[in-house]
C-alpha cells in the first residue's frame, strides 16, 4: 500500500499559522476535534508532549514526527501540517521544521503505526521531498506529491527501518585518542572500524580500551593482592597518540542486511547476547542497529 492513501485531505493544513512544534500540534488537533468531536484533546496532547519530553521527534530534513498512542482515537490517524516559513524549534540538522506530521494510533495496531512512521521518516530522506510538499497549494496536492514519490508502507518492518545511518567510523591507523574522544562526543560505547573504500573491518569498544589498559585483568581478578608499579590508565594516557585502532580492533561483530526482518535481528541479538549489529551491502557498511533502538521504537514507540 502506497503511504499517500492513508492520508486524508480533511487532515491536512498546507499553510500553518503555528510558529512552534507545540502550537503546529495544537493547530493540528484542531482537525482531529473536528472529525472527532469526542475526542479528549487535552489528554492526546499530554500523551504527545509526553512522548516529545523523552526524545525530540524532529527528524531533520525540515520534518518532524510527534506521535503517541492513544485510545482516543479509533484508527491511525495521520494530520499533516505544512509551514510555509518554518518554525523555530531546534533540529539536529539546523534545517527549519517545515512539515509536522502528527500521527495517532490506538494501543491495538502499533505495527501499521510503526511502520507508517518508517514510510514517512523514508520519504523525508528523498532528495526534494522538502521542497515539493512545502509548496504545495492545497491538501490535495500535498498527497499528490508523496503519491509521485512512490512510497509504500512495507509489510513488515525490516532493518532499514530502524538502522543508524550516520555511523561513526574509524580506520586502522587512527590513534586511541580519536577513538576515545569520538565515544565521548557520540555517547557511543563503540566504533565500526572501516578501510579508506568503507568496507568493514571490525569493530573496537569502550571494553577493548579498558582491556588495553589491563592486560592482565584475568591474574588481577583472580589473585585478590595483585600489585603492579605503574597506575595502568595513566600508563594508557601516556600511549594514547602512539597506539592505533590496529593494535585493539576485533572482527567478531555480527553483520545483516538492510532487509534482514526486524524480528529476526531481535531473535538474534538475544541469542547471541548482542548490543549491536553492523548493516552491510556488499561489504560496505551502511548502517548501524543498536538494541536499544529496538526497545525505543517498538515498546516506547
């Protein structure tokens, strides 16, 4: 199914007053009373705000995604906002937040939710998408235009659904230092290793440099009055330019493919105890999934 059929004109503003995310929510709601005179707004409006106090939904690329489960409403509905001059949130990408697309499910079809918002977040990714449906005329234009891209909503949710696709790299002769300023900066607990073609080597992790440090860590575990001469971090510190990703990286990370099911990377992961798979397409790393990332779409939505 294409996602343009799941869109309602009645549903869609394509001129905003709004100059934030909330007032843009709260035009939109406005729609919904409308259609749904019964529906509590003030309780749906929580619910999302709720969801947006946990982590900002605007996605970048001048879209933004707030979205809650509730049994106000009957169905998924979707309300499409369009602003003409962008609003003033913030964005990761500094890109104005031009298109809010609020969706709504009831807590008895969380799949179609999820993977509507994948089709979306999809959508949003295509080169000119922005510029196209931030000038549309109307609300039937506006669902001409992602009728054109072609976007389906998929019948099951896949890796490419989830992946992170800006990941965070280094190469073999990149020093400890970069590795260890890069987890910090990225709050990341891990680097995919990759060659000057982007095709992926391995991976090294915060327990690899602590392993560095102590090398000998079994003998400290099992010998209670284990004493060394030198404090080992600080001996670590010392050799942070000199010793490279080379010397630590391991290749025992699990790779799939971006159509890899979803429910099965979860098996997977669990079976294997994984925290992260590395997405591949022909040996050239692609994305990233991240079992909390799991956790954070399909349980907290």
């Amino acid at each position: 199914m294409r996602l343009a059929n799941m869109l309602k004109e009645v549903f869609i503003i394509e001129d905003l007053k709004a100059n934030t995310k909330e007032m843009a929510i709260d035009e939109l709601l406005e729609l919904l009373k409308k259609e749904n005179p019964a529906a509590n707004l003030e309780t749906i409006k929580e619910l999302v705000i709720e969801r947006e106090e946990i982590e900002n939904t605007s996605y970048g690329h001048g879209f933004a995604f707030p979205h809650a489960r509730t049994d106000e409403v009957a169905d998924l509905d979707i309300l499409l906002g369009i602003s003409k001059k962008g609003l003033q949130d913030r964005t990761p990408d500094r890109i104005p937040i031009s298109i809010v697309v609020l969706l709504l499910t009831p807590s008895n079809i969380p799949r179609l939710y999820l993977q509507t918002l994948s089709a979306f977040a999809t959508f949003a990714r295509m080169e000119g998408s922005l510029r196209k449906i931030a000038a549309a005329k109307n609300p039937a234009d506006a669902i001409d235009i992602i009728w054109q891209s072609g976007v389906r909503i998929e019948k099951e949710l896949t890796v490419k659904d989830l992946m992170r696709r800006d990941v965070v790299t280094v190469m073999p002769d990149d020093s400890l230092k970069k590795v260890a300023n890069l987890m910090f900066k990225n709050r990341l607990s891990a680097l995919a290793v990759v060659d000057s073609d982007g095709n992926l080597l391995g991976q090294i992790t915060d327990k690899h440099l602590i392993q560095a440090a102590l090398p000998n860590y079994d003998t400290m575990v099992s010998t209670l009055d284990y004493k060394t001469d030198v404090e080992p971090f600080e001996e670590l510190l010392r050799q942070e330019d000199k010793i490279k990703v080379s010397q630590l990286y391991k290749t025992d990370h699990q790779i799939v493919s971006m159509d890899t099911s979803l429910v099965e990377v979860a098996a997977l992961m669990i079976f294997k105890n994984l925290r992260r798979v590395f997405v591949t397409k022909e040996a050239k790393l692609v994305g990233l999934l991240i079992r909390k990332d799991i956790v954070n779409m399909i349980i907290r939505g």
